[in-house]
C-alpha cells in the first residue's frame, strides 16, 4: 500500500505530514450543539402539526356544521332520510320519510330523492339545495321542495321567494306559486297555484315541449299570471314571443316593447318592476353567489 491509496481508503501507510494534517483539521470540524438540534426539531415539528390543523380546517367538508338532526350534529356527506333538520342561524328543515337529503357543506344540501319543507331565516342566497333537476337558492323564504324517483320534482313558496337555476335556464317563483323540474331540463316555467286549471295544464304541456299549449297559456292567462307571461319571453321567439308580449302588455305597461322582443335585459328588467313584485336588482345578486 502506498500514500495514495491511503488517501483513498484509509488503508495502508500514512505519510507524517498527512498525519499532522488531520490532527489539525480533526480539531476543527463540526460538534452539533445537541440542545440546538432539539430545539429545532421541536419548532419544525410544531410547524408541522400548524400545517395540519390549517389543512384540516380549510379541506371541503371539515367536520364543522351548525346543523343537527335531533341532538346530532350533522357533517359533509351525511345523510338524512327522515326528522327535523336544524341551524339556529339559518333555518329548520322537515325532511319526509323515505327521502334522501344529503349535507354537501356550509348551508349547501342535496334532495336526492323525497319531501323536504324548509323554513329559512338566513339571509338571502345562504341556503342552496341541489336537486338533480335544478338548484334552490333561497331568498328568504318557508318552501316546500319535492323530487320523485326520475329526478324531476315540484316547488312550492309559501313566503318569500326562491331561485331555481340550472345552466342558462333560471325561474323565480313567489309565495304562492309553484314550478316544476325536469332532470335534464331544468326548471319549467311558474305559475300562481290558483291559476285556472287549464292554464296550469297548458303549463305543464308547454313545458314537455308541446308548442300547441302556449296559445291556451296565453288565453287563460289574468293580470296576476304576469309572472308566467314574464318566463316565457325568454323561452320564445319570433311570433311566439310576440304572442306573449301583447298580452302582457294588456296588464302592465310596457316601457321598451321593442327591446323586449329583441330580450334586452333592462327592458326586461322594466316589465319584470312593472309587475309590482319588486325591483329586479335583488334576484341579479343571486346569480353572482353561486
């Protein structure tokens, strides 16, 4: 063995100078301060445990909820079928049996299937349920919500108002009247519950797609079924829609008939306040919540 290899290996005979020269540096190299390594060990792992805590509080569906089934808290993903759902902060919820809603999160629920009355004190557009037709959003309201085993479903307002959307279709319903839901379709088109037979007939056919029923809509229409006449401008065209714009303004003036036809949104906006059932600024925030 030579120097070299000891170099290499540490194998073999050791020059003197290298000899020296390690005693020299030996004194010199590192010593951990062991108290240090601990203390740094303990603050990374209280980092970590930070970390995990601010992860768990920010993952969707973190155990927290304000709502309870009874005496039990309800988290994400949980399911009732029957019993009384409640939030003091935001309202209570009498779910019928054999029905299936499900926490998504927050103040955000989904009717899978069932009954569900709902009595909101929460402010407007706090309160969301999902149906596989459409999506309720409350705007401060007491409402029955029902979906039937094909997905589509009924709305009934008894206070207030509530908003059901689904893609680009979107229907505002008011105490008093009802709207339906078709699972692919979204919602149909309001009515008054006291609106005569025929016309709530031609509405549920004007809905399924049967054009021949917007004539006997229309006829049967009173003052009060403005509303209906007001949904259906948008779901019309051409001579339909014109169909549609006189006799509405039979009962309310209309400001900018031009711009209606053509569906301008302020024009709308005026025929919509025209009805007496408030200004249209307070459901155009609605759409920017969800």
């Amino acid at each position: 063995m030579n120097d070299e290899e000891y170099l290499w290996d540490r194998d073999g005979k050791v020059d003197g100078e290298v000899a020296r020269l390690e005693a020299v540096l030996g004194r010199l190299k590192y010593a951990p301060d062991r108290g240090q390594l601990r203390r740094m060990a303990w603050r990374v792992g209280l980092v970590a445990v930070a970390a995990g805590v601010a992860l768990v509080l920010m993952w969707p569906g973190s155990r927290q909820s304000s709502w309870r089934l009874g005496e039990v808290a309800l988290y994400a993903g949980d399911l009732v079928e029957e019993g009384r759902v409640l939030s003091a902060s935001v309202g209570s919820l009498e779910v019928e049996k054999g029905s299936r809603l499900r926490l998504k999160g927050g103040n955000h629920f989904s009717l899978e299937r069932g009954v569900m009355h709902a009595l909101v004190w929460a402010a407007p557009h706090e309160f969301v349920v999902d149906t596989p037709a459409a999506k309720a959003i409350d705007l401060g309201c007491q409402y029955t919500l029902r979906v039937g085993e094909d997905g589509g479903g009924v709305l009934q307002v008894e206070t207030g108002w509530v908003a059901l959307a689904a893609s680009t279709r979107e229907a505002f319903v008011p105490a008093g009247a009802e709207c339906r839901t078709r699972a692919g379709r979204g919602p149909g088109t309001p009515y008054y519950s006291d609106a005569t037979e025929a016309m709530k007939a031609a509405v549920l056919r004007w809905d399924g797609g049967d054009a021949s029923a917007l004539a006997v809509l229309v006829a049967e229409s009173r003052p009060k079924d403005g509303l209906t006449l007001w949904h259906l401008i948008a779901q019309t065209e051409g001579e339909a829609r014109l169909l549609v714009v006189e006799r509405l303004g039979v009962y309310v003036p209309l400001q900018d008939r031009d711009g209606i036809l053509r569906g301008d949104r302020k024009a709308l906006d005026k025929a919509w306040e025209a009805l007496g059932l408030g200004g249209a600024d307070w459901w155009r925030i609605w759409r920017q919540t969800i």
